[in-house]
C-alpha cells in the first residue's frame, strides 16, 4: 500500500512529487531544504540549515508513522563542500547513533541561492 504525505506547498503540484512517500515498512523522504513559508532559515549559515532540515525530516517521518532511529540512509547536497564539518557536526548530532549509510556531494547550486545544503532521507519501519 502506498500513501504520499504532502507538506502542502504548490511546488508538489508543479513538479509532481510528495514531500515523503510510504510503502510498506518503507519511507523515501524527498530533498529537503531550510524554509518556512517561501522564507530561508539561516541565511548564510550552513549549520542551522542542517539542523532545520533534519527536523523538517524528523517530522515528515513521523507523520509517515517512522522516525529517525529507522533512517537507513541519507545524502546530502551542498553547495561548500568546505563547510562539510559544520554539516557533519549537525548530522551527528541528529545521527550519532542511529549512523545511516550517508553520501555527501558538493554541487554547483541548489534551486535558490540561498539554500546551502538539501537531504534526502531513507527509513525502513521494523
């Protein structure tokens, strides 16, 4: 059975995506980024985007019926690869115990220039 969870925004129209999907014991949770209500949280600082979008995803796994013990996975997008500490720092923090498989990429851009870093997470429910 498969349920999409949506955050609501006209952007999941548009392009035609969940903000998480469920199926099964499975949660694919889709890239996320620092904002709330069109606004970036922690403009120009990478570590508070981080710790934002790990919340956002603790969130969305829970309306999902999961949470961050079952993330298995995540990948991490950032546009300063220089600022991979700061963003480790804060994955760990969210992490350190649970240790997903992680890959972190540095990428030209993201879709605003404002957003420094965007995760996308994996749970499976046991």
């Amino acid at each position: 059975m498969r349920k999409n969870i949506s955050s609501g925004t006209h952007w999941e129209d548009l392009v035609g995506y969940s903000r998480a999907v469920r199926v099964g014991n499975r949660v694919e949770v889709s890239g996320t980024v620092a904002t709330e209500n069109g606004e970036v949280i922690g403009k120009g600082n990478v570590y508070k985007q981080t710790k934002y979008i790990l919340n956002k995803i603790s969130a969305v796994l829970k309306e999902a019926g999961a949470s961050m013990e079952d993330v298995t996975r995540t990948r991490i997008y950032v546009t300063k690869i220089s600022k991979w500490r700061e963003i480790g720092r804060a994955h760990g923090e969210a992490f350190g115990k649970i240790r997903p498989a992680t890959t972190m990429v540095e990428i030209k851009s993201l879709i605003h220039a404002d957003y420094l870093v965007e995760i996308e997470a994996t749970a499976i429910i046991e």
